[in-house]
C-alpha cells in the first residue's frame, strides 16, 4: 500500500496516472487500536 501511494505520487509514476489511470486515488491508510494488538497472556 505504501509503495503504491509513493509510486502515484512520484515521478514518473505521475505521468504514467495521469495518462493511463486518470481516476486513480491513493489508498486509504488505517490503524489498529492499540488494545487489538495486544498478545493474549496464556498461563499453563
């Protein structure tokens, strides 16, 4: 995801949107909480 943001909006990749994907938007960039990332503690 990142690489494709930069490659959009770097040259020549710029060129190359412009001409061939006009439409082209870069990509949403999301986040976790942090509580989601948490490793379960196991007890054995």
């Amino acid at each position: 995801m990142q690489a494709y943001n930069t490659e959009i909006r770097t040259i020549p990749g710029r060129w190359w949107r412009a001409l061939l994907y006009p439409d082209a938007a870069p990509m949403q960039n999301f986040t976790v909480a942090e509580e989601k990332t948490k490793v379960p503690e196991v007890k054995f």
